[in-house]
C-alpha cells in the first residue's frame, strides 16, 4: 500500500527501514503499551519546501500521553523533533508525507512495567485520500466507544485502536468507509481515527471534550479557522439522530484531513458550503499557501 522509505529512526540512530524493530516478548507486544502520533508534512512545489503542520502541538500531546502511561521517563519534545527532521531530510522527502513518531515498553517485562522506553520514528509518502474529494460512507457502530473511567481516550495509546478497529471492520464488512462510534450513553463520540463535525442552520457543531474523544489537533484547527471565516461553533454533546438531521457532516483529523461525509446508515448528504470553506482554508494553511496561519508549520529544507 505505502512505498517504503529507505530509512526509519529508532532510539535516536538512524537506521535502514527493516531494522527499526521491537522484540516479540515486549510489554508493547502483549500489552500494546505504546503511545504515539500521526503528523502530516505537505510539499509545497512553488516554494520547494515541506511544512509540517502543528508538529509541536503533536509532540506535546506526545508527551502528555507518555507522562499518563507512567513511562519511567519521557521523551521530550525537543528530541523527537530533531529526529523528525533530520529523518525527512535522510529520506529526501519532496511530497506530502505521513510522520508516525511512537514512544513504547521495550524489555521483557509484565504488565506494570514503566521501562525501559524506547522510541521511534517512520515517514512514509501519504498523499490525500479520493475521500476528501468526493466524500465518505458511515456506519453508526454497534460498538460503543471506550468510556473515560474505563480507559481514558486523551491518551492515544495503541490498545485504544482496538475499540476503533472493532468499528472499522464492522463497517467496512457492511461497505461503508468508516464508522461513527457512539458514547454509552447514545451521544455521539468520534470516529475510529477522526473526530466529527455537524453543521446545522450554519452553526458548527462538535462533540466536546467529555465525549471521549482524543483531543484533535485538526478539530482545534477547525475550531480555529471558523473563527476567520465567522462561522459560530458549539461544543456540546450531540444526539444520534442530529446527525441524520444535519444539513452537512464531515470528518476531521490528520489523516483524514477534512472529508465530507455524504451518507450515515444511508441518510444522505450534499457536499456543501461550510465544509468546502473550511476545507480549502485548512488546505490553504497546511500547504502554506496563506500567511494566516504561519505559526502552525514547522519548515523542513
Ligand atoms: N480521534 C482519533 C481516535 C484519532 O486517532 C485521531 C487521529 N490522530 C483523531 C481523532 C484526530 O486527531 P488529530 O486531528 O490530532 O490527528
């Protein structure tokens, strides 16, 4: 699916792809006691450069997630950093790529092991989905999502990506894209890898904090950019059938960028002005395309 690089990062060193492994009897093995990120860098041709976006805002929740995960020590955002770029330079990198920085329990130990931590780090070409373009298919899961007081979704742990992919397959085994995941309590959280956004009579709507949802740094950005467009927002929980009621839904998230969502259990939707607006805002700044929003990239060349 992804075309290899030549070089990953593991521990500091960069190493040939292959050898950025970790050992079978790892607690991040059984356990899936790992944290990490997704970022995005997109090349810019007109400017020769590669801007990566909001790159200290990920590695300080990088940071957060490690310091809930009581590893014994953290690795600081300043360290990570460094590899980052000096990897995306290593491999050359003159697209739109995915960097995946990840922070684990290397070792043999049990589950309450704290140590020792190891880190690594991959950039892989990722240019957009055709989703993003010509819009996504939901499900609303019969799975719910993990609740706060069960296994808090701030962190973004690796075992927490079981909960989502229960809800992934089952909906593409329906044949829909993704799905929606729902709270115990019937509000809506979030998608497997994507928070979610309603517009209803021109206002944006978006499950808040207390949704457990992991705090996205692309739905901050939305919240952000409403603002430059005047658009109003709420943050407040949000009912199922307020989906199906919706006048516009779409994703958010680095991965998936801003994909509009134009079916939910085959409830239908128009791809329409708000999403398109804060769609090319947010392309607009990822791309550097516009000095509004300079401060949130982080130049590479
Ligand atoms: N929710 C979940 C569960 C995710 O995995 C992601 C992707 N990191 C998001 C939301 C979107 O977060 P972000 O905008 O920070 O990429």
């Amino acid at each position: 699916m992804h075309s290899i690089p030549e070089y990953s990062c593991k521990n500091g060193d960069i190493v040939p792809f292959a050898d950025a492994t970790v050992h079978i009897l790892s607690p991040t093995v059984h356990y899936g006691t790992g944290v990490f990120e997704g970022i995005r860098g997109y090349w810019n041709d007109d400017d020769k450069q590669l801007y990566i976006f909001r790159l200290d805002d990920h590695l300080e929740r990088l940071e957060q997630s490690q310091r809930l995960m009581r590893f014994e020590r953290v690795i600081k955002k300043n360290i990570i950093k460094k590899n980052i770029l000096d990897l995306i330079k290593k491999n050359d990198h003159r697209e739109t790529i995915h960097i995946r920085p990840s922070v684990y329990l290397e070792g043999h130990g049990g589950i309450g092991s704290i140590g020792p931590v190891g880190y690594g780090i991959t950039t892989i070409s990722r240019p957009s989905s055709d989703l993003v373009t010509k819009g996504c298919t939901a499900q609303i899961s019969s799975w719910l999502r993990t609740p706060e007081n069960v296994m808090p979704m701030r962190v973004k742990a690796f075992a927490n990506y079981n909960n989502s992919r229960y809800a992934q397959l089952q909906a593409n085994t329906d044949g829909y894209d993704t799905a929606i995941i729902l709270n115990a309590d019937g509000t809506v959280s979030e998608g497997p890898g994507q928070c979610i956004f309603i517009i209803k009579d021109n206002v944006l709507i978006t499950p808040d904090i207390g949704s457990n949802i992991l705090e996205s740094i692309t739905r901050q950005t939305v919240l952000d950019l409403s603002l430059s467009l005047a658009i109003p927002y709420k943050e407040r929980k949000i009912l199922r059938s307020e989906l199906y009621t919706a006048d516009e839904v779409f994703f958010c998230g680095s991965g998936w960028e801003i994909t509009p969502i134009i079916s939910i259990d085959g409830y239908q939707f128009e791809i329409g002005d708000v999403t398109k607006k804060i769609q090319n805002l947010y392309f607009d700044s990822v791309y550097g395309k516009n000095d509004l929003y300079e401060y949130w990239r982080t130049s590479v060349y």
